[in-house]
C-alpha cells in the first residue's frame, strides 16, 4: 500500500457486481480517482523480512502493471470522448481542442454507468470508409436530395397490396400502415377492390390507371351467326323419376348396357352419348339423375338441351320428380316428349298419365293437344323408331343451326379428376369447331386441348356443334355447369381465368363472412364432414342434400367439398377438425391409407348417395341430447318421520297407489311443489329390508341425501329412461 500523503486510490473489483463504498474516502476536493487494481493476496508468513530480489521482481510487475492501468484507462476514456473529438491518427492519439486531464481519468460514476462503458463504438476504418463514400457520391460536400418517382400505376378490378405496392415501387409496410391508420386491419394478401386501390395511389402521390375489363361475355347463344352455318344435331335430355328407366331407355336407343355398372341401378351423374338414326342423322343424348339429391344437375340438364324426354312408368304414373323435371323443362322454355315407359307391362294405365298431365300444361295430340306422347318399352325395345322420328321432327320444328367453323363455345356436362390424365372434364360443343390445341377458357379455369375423346372412347382432333367430348388440359378440375369458350391465345386465357376467380373467390368470402354474421346467434352442435367424390356432379348433389337435412340442435358443416382420390391432407384435415370422411366412389391412396390406420381417422365409403345421406343422419343424431322417459311407479304419503341411529331420517309412508321400490328415482311433493329429487336408499318392511312394497302397505323411506321429511308429504317414485332422438 502507499502512505497516506500521496493520492488516495480507489480499488474495484473484477466483479462489478459488487458494490463499491465510497463513504469512508475522502477525495480533498477532488471528483476523481486513480484506479489501482486490487493485489491478490499472498499468503507467505515472512513478507516483513527484506528481500533484494523480491523487491526487484516487484518493481517490475508494478511497471507492468501501471502500463496497463494507462492502457484500460484510455480505452475507457475513449467511451466518453464526444464524436467531433475522435481520435484522427493511425499509431497516436490526436485529439482535436483542449482536453482536461480529467477526461482522461474514470471517475466513480463513470465506473459505475454500465450502459455507458458497453457503447458500441464505430472503428475508425468505417468511418474513413463512410467519408470515402461520401465524397465521390457528393465531391462538394452538399446533401443530395433524391426526388420521388410518380408513377402511373395500372389497377384492376381487385388487386392484392403486395401486388399494388409492386407496381408503385412502395414498401407493403407502408401501405399496411396506411390503411391501419385508416381502421382497415390487412395483410400483404388481403385483397382490395379498385376503388380502394385508386385511393391508396392518389395518396402516395402516383397516378391511377384503370385496366381494360378482359371481354368475359360467355353465352351459349350468339344472336348472329357467322362462318359456315349448318343445320346441327339436336341435343335432348332424359329426365324423369328415379326408377323410371330412364338409362334403360338409353341404352335401349344405344345398344349398350349402363345400368349393369351402375350402383343400385341409380345414376350418379350426368352421361352424354350421340345415337344415330336409320337415315344417318345423329342425335345428342344427355342422361339425367332421378334421384331427389340431384336437383341442380337436372336442372343443369334442361338448359343445356334442346328437347326433353319426360319418361313415366305405365305403372307408376306421374311422381315428385316427375313434376320437377316438368318444371325445369317449363323453366327453360324447352319443348318436352312425355315417353311412356313399360308399357307392355299388364297393369299399365295409359289414359290415367295422359289425364294427369293435363294439369301441368301437357295435352297429347289425341286429346286435341300439342305435346308428342309416345308408348315405349327398354326392355322389349317397343316404339323406339317411332321415339327418334318424333325427336327429329321436334328438331325441324325448332330449325336448329349453329357455326362449323367460328371458335367453339360450350358447357360442362361432368368433371372429375383422373388418376394417369389429371383433371377431366366432358364438354358439350354448342357452337364453332373445337380443335385439338386450343387455348380455353372455363369458368375460372383455362388450358389447351392436349387430347379430345369422343363418347365412344376414341381420340379424335376436332369436336362439331352438339357433340360430346372429353377434354384433357385444365390447369384445374372446372366445376360442372361452366361455360367453355376458346380464346385467342394463352395470354388471354389465362387473364381471363385470374379476372373470374378473383370474383369467385371474393363472392366466396363474402358468403363466408355473412355466414360467420349469424354464428354466434346459432347454439347448434356441429357435425364437420369431408366429401372427396369421383365426379363434381355427385359431389355437388351429395353436398346439396347433406345441406338440406336440419334441425334446431345440430347442423352438418361441410368443410372440403371436392374431387378426386383421398390424399394424406384430407386424412389429415379430417383429423384436425374431427371431420367425417366420406369417399363416394373413390378410394384413399397408400399414404393416405396409412396414414388414416395411424391417426385413427374412419374413413366411410359410398357408391350410393341415399346410403350416404343415411349414415349422416345416424351420425348427426348421435349428436342429439337424448330424450328422458319417465316411468311413474306409483306414490306414497308420509305419515310420521322417525330418526334412526344407522339411517338417519325415515319416513314412515303408506303406499297410496303403485309400488314402491327401492333403487328407484324419488320426488319429494310437498303442497303441490317438487322440493326434491333424489333416489330411494333403502325400504324398510317390518323391521326388514324390502326391495318393494306394493299400494296400501306402510313402510319407511330413506332418501339419499334428503332428511327434511314432512307429515303429509307425497313420495313419487318413477324410472327415467334415455330415449335416443334421430333426425
């Protein structure tokens, strides 16, 4: 240690976590301090012995030790030097104006400022480097003001604000920030209408653009044809009830057997086949399901087609599905041809469905009408020439003419997804000549025509006017129902596709967001399901009815309505939502499979949609809170309570009428009021345990858990049974 004359020194530690006390030194006036680091301690009994050599040694560790001293000092000056007075030199210090010695030393409150000693300071070497840089930017040494660029931005009918801060050469963030300011809470994916878009560009100072609208004037009808114009085949739909024999029918026209291959002999889906005459004109044929689910394909059906088939059973007569197909048909404005079916049955009645169809507007010839009525038979093949010359003098009545040479225009009869082909769909050509190549649009889908399969299966290069063709090339499976229509090139099928799925997808929200409106006002269990189908046609009718089945508790939610094999993400969805899995006529692939064995997802398959319809039904009343059935067994009055040791209160009662027993429920009625309900303990008879006492009897009741016994008081025991509800 040194004497006290000289300057007093401040030891820290090597821990700064410990505090330093200051109280005891005295600083004569002066703010700083000499830092000393703290000596280890030596532990050597003899330290007050001279010793030459160990004084030596210790001369030069002080050396050493004051030149590190000197040096932690002026690095820790270094953190309190201002930033115009930074060292300029490579090897010295340099220091720019007067310095106080003082700056030079670490004061206590220096010391103790953590924040301060743990700056990060820039190296002189960047700073050189910023200066370098700066100079041949701006060699005057003048502040460069850069100008904004305005653009003229080009704006849509919808627009995402990642797109829209693209086009303007803004920063997303900003424009987030922009509409947050406004109370509109988005993300760089939220999509934004024109409108909105205008406005966010006027704003940030730029030019608002309006894109020309994509031409999306799709009809199946033009009003003035034009290229080479001919007399096309007419394209009729059979419709009728279901069992009806419709498809026989069919098949009957096109020596073909469909109804051996089709589940329960119902079908699923919308078929279109062409059927030529015995003078070698060709007849578009399109087979409609009967089912009651598949409402909107029939409808689909009747706007697509030229003349409708009603098929009616002799012996059955007109039925619910009967009537609808006749309403379709009237909705659209096509004529019908009402084909009596199985009319070699014997207990047929022929004049009964011609006096029926009065009433719907559907006169026979014979009964002084309009309306072609002919007698077949698909099981005999009665009649059926006699079918095709009234379907063809029903089409030269209606002069049916359309374009062989102008870009093709259709509709979507079916799509589905196929294994080896990928999306599939089946076009009716209503107008112009369909090559192979074409670019296309469909619905919010486009592609070009990689193949084309006619109806019997074989690949052909162009499609004529009301023929029927499966189509391979879609970016995406087409929903059923979409207009088809050919385009010039690529770029405007696609321009198009993205201009009608912003539409759908923005009409799909704001369905959503309606739907979500009443949510919270519904208190309904909810069931989600999971439709994975081979076709959209049966997806879309099996979606439909599943919709149509309600009640006031419980509600199906159909969560994934699509097409296609089950694939691992639907198992999983089904998993995470603990959705029901339904495949109508598709299976799960192997990792779907796996995966499904694995996560314990059920999966429930279907070829029929009423056993389809059936198994949600069983499944949404498994929902259902089960009803409670009361069984009265029969009821006693109190006479007089008594309290035993063991049992604590016992009503002493007399059996009024029924029995009484034990394990049963009880209500306790007193003037008329319930005042509890509880379950009968014990009876005792006699001194004895019973379990039964019948009318006029005395016995004493325990019930668990009730003790306020009153003369007068009525003992009602029953059975409460729970009774499952169903849908």
């Amino acid at each position: 240690m040194e004497k006290d004359n000289k300057k007093k020194t401040l030891t820290i530690s090597s821990d700064l976590k410990k505090k330093i006390d200051t109280s005891s030194i005295s600083t004569d006036g002066k703010k700083s301090f000499a830092v000393k680091k703290k000596e280890p301690f030596r532990g050597n009994k003899n330290n007050n012995r001279p010793n030459q050599n160990f004084n030596s040694i210790k001369t030069q560790d002080s050396k050493k030790k004051n030149f590190a001293r000197k040096f932690v000092e002026q690095q820790a000056t270094k953190a309190f030097i201002k930033k115009d007075d930074k060292p300029t030199g490579k090897s010295k210090l340099k220091l720019k104006g007067p310095i106080d010695k003082r700056d030079f030393k670490l004061t206590v409150s220096r010391a103790l400022n953590v924040e301060e000693i743990e700056i990060k300071q820039r190296s002189l070497a960047s700073v050189k480097r910023a200066r370098l840089k700066d100079k041949k930017i701006n060699p005057d040494g003048e502040k460069k003001e850069f100008k904004k660029v305005l653009r003229d931005v080009k704006i849509p009918e919808q627009i995402t604000i990642q797109e829209l801060s693209n086009r303007m050469a803004e920063k997303s963030n900003d424009i987030i920030k922009f509409l947050f300011n406004m109370k509109v809470v988005a993300t760089i994916n939220h999509v934004i209408d024109k409108d909105t878009a205008e406005y966010i560009v006027k704003e940030f100072g730029h030019s608002a653009i309006f894109e020309d609208k994509p031409n999306l004037e799709i009809g199946i009808k033009q009003e003035k044809l034009k290229g080479d114009i001919k007399t096309r085949p007419p394209v009729v739909t059979i419709m009728g009830h279901v069992d009806h024999g419709k498809t026989s029918l069919l098949d009957a026209l096109r020596d073909t057997d469909v109804v051996s291959g089709e589940h329960g002999g119902i079908t699923q889906h919308i078929g279109a086949y062409q059927v030529k005459t015995n003078n070698s004109k060709l007849i578009t044929f399109i087979d409609t399901p009967g089912h009651a689910a598949f409402t909107e394909m029939r409808a689909r059906g009747s706007k697509i087609t030229d003349i409708v088939i009603l098929v009616v059973a002799a012996d059955d007569g007109i039925k619910p599905q009967t009537i609808e197909a006749i309403k379709h048909a009237k909705a659209a404005n096509v004529p019908i041809i009402v084909a009596i079916n199985k009319c070699d049955l014997p207990e047929k009645n022929i004049s009964k469905i011609k006096n029926e169809m009065m009433q719907y507007e559907l006169i026979a010839e014979d009964l002084s009408g309009d309306t072609l009525f002919v007698e077949v038979s698909a099981l005999k093949k009665l009649n059926l020439d006699k079918l095709k010359e009234s379907i063809l003098l029903q089409s030269e009545i209606l002069d049916l003419k359309a374009s062989f040479s102008d870009p093709a225009r259709g509709v979507v009869i079916e799509s589905k997804i196929d294994k080896g082909k990928g999306p599939v769909s089946t076009i009716l050509v209503s107008n112009g000549k369909l090559k192979r190549g074409d670019y296309f649009i469909c619905g919010d889908t486009w592609g070009k025509i990689r193949a084309m399969i006619s109806y019997d299966g074989k690949i052909i290069n162009e499609a004529l006017p009301s023929m029927p063709v499966e189509i391979l090339g879609m970016n995406s499976s087409a929903y059923a129902g979409a207009e088809f229509l050919v385009t010039n090139d690529e770029n405007e099928a696609k321009k198009m596709a993205e201009f009608k799925q912003m539409n759908s997808d923005k009409t799909k929200v704001l369905v959503k967001d309606k739907t979500a409106l009443f949510e919270n006002t519904k208190n309904k269990d909810e069931l989600n399901i999971i439709i994975k189908s081979d076709v959209q046609g049966s997806s879309e009718a099996l979606k439909m009815a599943i919709n149509k089945i309600s009640h006031d508790e419980v509600e199906a939610k159909i969560i994934l309505s699509d097409i296609g094999m089950i694939n691992e993400t639907d198992v999983s969805l089904a998993k995470a939502s603990n959705a029901i899995l339904i495949g109508f006529n598709v299976k799960p692939n192997r990792e779907a499979k796996k995966l499904a064995e694995e996560q314990k997802v059920d999966i429930k398959y279907f070829n029929i949609i009423y056993e389809a319809l059936d198994h949600v039904s069983k499944a949404l009343s498994g929902l259902l809170e089960p009803d409670i059935k009361e069984t009265v067994l029969g009821s006693a009055e109190i006479q007089k309570v008594f309290s035993v040791s063991n049992a604590g209160k016992i009503a002493g009662s007399k059996v009024i009428n029924g029995e009484i027993k034990s394990k049963s429920k009880a209500r306790i009625i007193r003037d008329g009021v319930v005042v509890y309900t509880g379950e009968i303990v014990t009876i005792f008879r006699e001194k004895n345990q019973v379990k039964e006492v019948g009318t006029g009897l005395e016995c004493g009741i325990s019930i668990k858990d009730f003790i306020d016994f009153k003369e007068k008081d009525l003992i009602e025991a029953f059975l409460a049974e729970e009774v499952q509800r169903k849908i």
